[in-house]
C-alpha cells in the first residue's frame, strides 16, 4: 500500500509528486549560491539610480525642472565645442528619475578640429553649464549588471550561465507549485524553534508570498536572454553574423551612412515641439544625431519609458538637414517584439512609481529569503536524518552548510564592502570603480573561508555579527566622509540620502536581531 511507502516528505514513493519533489530539491540545490548572488544583485538592481547618487555624493540633488528646450540647447552647445566633426552625438535630458542629470555622448569626434577626445561622455550641471565632477564608482548600476554579467567573465559565458541558473529556478518554481498540495494552507503557516519544520514553513510562506513576482521575474528572465540560448531563430533567417536582425528590429529605421558634404543641422526646436505634440510634454527622453554636419545627416528623438511597462520606446526620425519627418517608429515594431518588451519592462521595473518599485524591492528580498531557506533547509534535513541514526553529517553535507554560511551571510557582506570602499578609496584612484567590486568579491572570499574554519553554529553567530555591524555603520560612516549625512538630508529634503540610510539601518537591524538569535542559540546548546 502507498501509505507503507512513504517519503519523509509523505510523498508515495515512485509517484509523479515524489519525482517533482526531488526535481524540486535539486533543481533549487546545484545552482543554488548562483540564485542567491542574481537575486541579491538584481534586487539592489531597483534602486540602482539612488544607489548611484548616494555612491557620487559630489552630485547635486536631481535636475529634473528644467525644460527640455533649454536641456537641449545646452548639450548642443556643448557638442559643438567639444566633439566637432563627430560621428555621433547623443543628448540624454533628464526628464525622470531614470535619468537625473543631463548627458553629451559622443563618438568618432575629430581631435584635429579641436575635439576633447574622440569618444567621450559628460553629465552637464543645467545650472551652470559646466560639467559634473564626482568620484569615479561602479555605483548601483554596476551592483544590478552582476546578476547577469556575474562581473569577472565574459558575456559569452556569463549569458549561458546566468540562462541555465534562469532556468533551474524556473524549474524549482514549477515543480514547487505541483508538491505543494497546500500551498494556500502553507501561506498562513510558521511554527518557531521547530528545528527543520521551521526551515520549511520559513520556505514555504516566502514561496507563496512572492509567488506572482518569482515566476513573472523568471520567465521574463528567459525571455531576456532568448537570442543567447536559442540563437539557431536567428541565424535561420539572418545568417550566423545575426547584425541585419538587430538592425532591422532594434536600430532607428532610415538611418544612412554619411554623404561626406558638410550641411547645416537643422534647429532641433521644431522637432521636438512636433514630439511633444505627438507624446505629450516632458516625454522626450533622447535625442540621437547621426552625422550632425553632414547632408546625409538624421535626428532620431526618443520617449520616455518612466510610465508605460513596456521597455520600447517610440522613435521619431527626421532629416538632420531639412527637418522632415521621415518615419515614426513605434515602441514595438511587431506584436512579438511588442509581447518582448512588455516583459523585458516588467523584468526591470522601469515604469514603476516609487511605491510600485518598493513593491519590487521587498518582493526580491522576500525571494532572495525563499532561496535561502532552501539552501538552509537542505542541509539541516539531512543533518537531522543523520543525527537521529546516530551518526554524523556526511561530508557533502557539510561543505553545502559551510557554502551556506559563506554565502548567505557573507554575500551581504560583501555588498556592505563595497559601499564601504565607495566612502574609503582615494578619490584620486585611477581603478576606482574596479577596486569597489575587487572589495566585494574579496570580502565575500574572506567570508567563504571563515565559513570554512569556524564552527558551524559559531560562524553563523559570527558573520551575522559582522554583517549587522557593517549596514548599521554605513549612515555613520557616510557622516563622517561628507556633509551629506542623514540631519542634512532631513532638513534639505534630500530623500533619496535619506531613503538610503534608512533602508540600509533598517537591513542592519534585521541581521542584527538574527545574529542575536544566533548567539542566543549558541549559548543553548553550549
């Protein structure tokens, strides 16, 4: 009878549930550590335009009330000045928070007519004109590549990577629904200092909870990286190279090589007033001139994207001599690309008003918590199973609790370092910005070998302490490297500094009550 055949889950042995459950197991296992970094750094990855704030406090407060006539007017000036002869110039007005500051990309300038350099890159103070100094930093937008560069390899081998952990937890996800004949019951359920019972009830409720947000954030993960682990669509059609396929579906159409005859740009005025017209005002996000002193020259005007899920934005391009409008190409090209972009959108958060993206924010941490658990629950199960026949915890065992620690407390540690080594490198450090990510990375290793020193309950205890003390710090420690502490973004409104460190005592505080849980623990079984 199936009920003599039991699984320590209660599972039949051999039945279809039972086979998704150790799926499941699995699955959630071997890629596991990998999970947890993507998560931790892609859930930062939400914030990553205040994080960068906070990492260049030089910066003034955002410059979004500036019009968009004058933004524009001023990047052209300066384009004029210093790239001239440029292949391209591309002006980014600061419209949004997505966007703070107004920008000057250039490249393919002609250094003998007197440009800076022959590529080159300028925020622009809107107030005086002058460029924007500030520290050299990897900032929040080089913390949300990592979930998917993983920093220290290549795309060729990051993409594949990061694909099959993608699809692991998709896996895990699935099988998890189908094993879970109570998933309702389980969201309301969390028995305390229950040993291995808690581990999974702890799982479980994170599971449930984020639900929604894990499976939404994991296909449209896959989605994301469609032409890396299915490229044979591609070169079916375009050949091996693929660059005709992402001209045609994501390059501005009518572009043109250059004429080689000087012209004179037209004024850009009219063309934006004709896409304010069409998009509203204050949704005009870039403005890309291709061969601005050239007869074959063209302005490509794009939208904002701060209010629509979609990642597409439309594009308007006009003749850069004449002034013509010569196409309008929507922000999705065809229904394929546009079902793309709605979950590339949603996958970024992009669009999201500031209680929507702290939606996000916490929804990651919950998941960055259920695949913790899991990791957590693994070991303390076969530990248990162990114990119980009286033997010791085999050695695969140990190695996944010694991963654990390292990994789940000591990753946030390492994130910690690396706003720590923003506040304490030299400013004049040529490798800046590098050597922020080496602290993290070196920190984390630091951890990992802590881990597999110290005792198990004792390294827990330990590194929740060192992590607790690292976030509770950081407001401290940003007052006493710069003026911008938390008093004085109080009384200047200055949220964003505030937000910061509010949010990184409250992360502090979380751990410091798990290190003392910790401790307490310790002493009890001392």
């Amino acid at each position: 009878m199936a009920s003599q055949h039991t699984t320590v889950e209660g599972l039949p042995k051999g039945s279809f549930r039972q086979s998704m459950a150790w799926l499941h197991t699995w699955a959630g296992l071997t890629l596991g550590w990998l999970l947890f970094f993507m998560f931790v750094t892609g859930t930062a990855g939400y914030f990553d335009t205040e994080i960068d704030r906070w990492m260049q406090p030089e910066l003034p407060p955002a410059q979004l009330d500036h019009s968009v006539y004058h933004s524009s007017a001023l990047l052209l000036e300066k384009a004029e000045t210093w790239a001239p002869g440029a292949e391209q110039w591309l002006f980014t007005l600061p419209v949004d928070r997505n966007e703070p500051y107004a920008e000057l990309f250039w490249r393919g300038a002609d250094t003998e007519a007197g440009a800076n350099a022959e590529q080159g890159e300028r925020r622009i103070d809107l107030n005086t004109g002058e460029p924007l100094k500030a520290r050299d930093t990897g900032g929040g937008q080089k913390l949300y590549q990592m979930h998917w560069l993983l920093h220290y390899t290549t795309r060729a081998y990051s993409d594949w990577i990061v694909t099959t952990a993608t699809l692991f937890m998709f896996v895990a996800l699935i099988t998890g629904v189908i094993i879970h004949k109570k998933i309702f019951k389980d969201f309301f359920t969390f028995r305390p200092r229950k040993g291995q019972r808690s581990w999974l009830d702890a799982h479980n409720v994170l599971s449930v909870t984020t639900l929604p947000f894990q499976l939404m954030i994991t296909y449209s993960g896959l989605i994301f990286m469609a032409f890396s682990y299915m490229p044979l669509i591609v070169a079916a059609h375009y050949g091996t190279d693929g660059s005709d396929f992402y001209d045609e579906v994501f390059s501005p159409p009518g572009l043109v090589e250059p004429a080689e005859a000087p012209a004179t740009l037209t004024p850009l005025t009219p063309l934006m007033a004709e896409a304010e017209s069409r998009w509203g005002e204050g949704r005009l996000r870039r403005i890309d001139i291709r061969h601005p002193s050239d007869k074959n020259a063209r302005i490509v005007l794009s939208e904002s994207i701060d209010d629509s899920i979609s990642s597409g934005a439309g594009r308007l391009v006009f003749d850069g001599v004449s002034g013509e409008l010569l196409h309008s190409a929507p922000s999705a090209s065809s229904p394929a690309k546009g079902v793309r972009d709605a979950f590339l959108g949603l996958h970024e958060g992009l669009f999201a008003p500031p209680m929507l993206r702290w939606l996000y924010f916490i929804s990651g941490l919950l998941g960055t918590g259920m695949v913790g658990t899991g990791l957590i629950l693994w070991a303390v199960k076969r530990r248990q199973n162990a114990e119980r026949k009286g033997g010791s915890a085999p050695r695969g065992v140990r190695l996944v609790e010694k991963l654990n620690i390292g990994t789940v407390v000591g990753l946030p540690v390492g994130v910690a370092a690396y706003f720590w080594a923003n506040r304490l490198l030299p400013a004049e450090l040529a490798t800046r910005a590098s050597w922020e990510a080496h602290a993290m990375f070196l920190t984390w290793l630091a951890m990992l070998i802590h881990a597999a020193v110290r005792p198990r309950q004792k390294a827990w205890a330990e590194q929740l302490t060192v992590a607790a003390l690292a976030f509770s710090a950081l407001p401290i420690l940003n007052a006493l490297t710069t003026d911008r502490h938390l008093a004085h973004s109080l009384a200047t409104d200055d949220w964003v500094f505030v937000g910061f460190d509010l949010t990184v005592l409250a992360i502090g505080v979380a751990l410091g009550a798990a290190a003392w849980r910790a401790h307490v623990a310790l002493g009890e079984t001392s």
